[in-house]
C-alpha cells in the first residue's frame, strides 16, 4: 500500500471528506486511538509514544487544564520556566497584548486560545505536534498569520506538525507534504510533497 514519511520540520496536511476519519488519525498519532492492523507509526524506528507529541483538539470552547495562562503554559512540563520565559513566548506567538500569566485562559477568544495551545506546545517542545482545525472560525487574514507562525515554528523548532482541517486550501502555500484519506481504516495516500 505504501508508506508516508515526514522529516523534522515539515508541515503535513491532512485532507479528505467530512467524516473520512481526518481527526481519527491525528487521535491515532497521539496514542489515543489505536492503529489499523497492520498499520503502525514511528519515528526513527522507536513507537510515537516514545517521543513528546502534543496535540491541539477541534474543541471550542476550549477545555482547559489549568486556571491561569501560567498553568497552560507550564502543565506537563519537567521543569517551572522563568517568568521572562513564558511572557517571551507568549510574545512570540502574539499574545504579549492585555494577557498576563495570571489572565484566566476562559477569557481567550478562539484566536487567542489556538495560539495559547500553540505557545503551551512551544515551550513543552515535542517532536510531533497535531493540530485539529486550528484555522477553523477564523478570518482569512487571522488564518494566514497563524499558518505562517505555525510554519516558522515548524521550521526553526524542527517540530513535524501534522494539520488536519477542512479549510486545507489555507495550509496550501506552507504545507510540505499533503496525505488523504479516502478510509479511516486505511493509510492515507501521498498527495504532494514540496
């Protein structure tokens, strides 16, 4: 049937039909779902689950872990982060304006929440990153901003970030790679690679 690789770095978009089994994949990446048989992933020979994935769910309101942007920031991380550390990153990802570590995530537009996921994943610093309909209720310039912060994260953090959404003409001009899937239960099929 074929194989679907991914280098450090690249953005892979993942397209199909409504319902196809797009998020099912990504849940599968994660270690949430299991793999068809016969069917497994891994990256450098050793099982996803041995290397730091995260993953951003098509959820909205969003659910949250903790009750501060410092608690997002820094749940599930081995280490507590200077507080310079996690404004810089928040400023990275454009959230420098009126949110502080103490504002309470639940006052975040969807905007401001997708990049508070992605500034959490930046400072957890995975291997692989999934993201669910990220650019989903947003404007087209709001979209392709975040696309592009996405994309030089990917590229300067060396992070494989896996996209699954419906609005995929968006990803288009930063996707490196773009696999479709015809069947949840079969792997997807390389479209195009940069």
């Amino acid at each position: 049937m074929g194989d679907c690789h991914a280098t450090s770095g690249d953005i892979i978009l993942v397209t199909g039909k409504n319902g196809c089994g797009k998020s099912l994949w990504l849940q599968r990446m994660a270690g949430l779902e299991p793999f068809p048989a016969g069917i497994a992933a891994d990256i450098d020979g050793m099982p996803l689950q041995s290397w730091p994935v995260r993953m951003l769910f098509d959820q909205w309101p969003a659910m949250w872990l903790g009750q501060s942007v410092h608690d997002e920031m820094t749940f599930g991380l081995g280490r507590q982060p200077e507080p310079a550390e996690i404004m810089k990153t928040l400023a990275d990802w454009g959230l420098q304006e009126g949110i502080t570590a103490r504002t309470p995530p639940s006052t975040l537009n969807r905007l401001q929440s997708v990049r508070l996921i992605l500034a959490s994943m930046n400072m957890a610093g995975p291997v692989l990153a999934l993201l669910d309909n990220p650019t989903d209720n947003l404007s087209h310039d709001d979209a392709a901003d975040l696309i592009s912060d996405i994309a030089g994260w990917a590229r300067k953090s060396k992070t494989i970030v896996v996209v699954a959404c419906n609005r995929w003409q968006d990803w288009q001009v930063e996707a490196t790679q773009q696999w479709h899937i015809h069947c949840s239960d079969e792997l997807p099929q390389l479209r195009g690679h940069a």
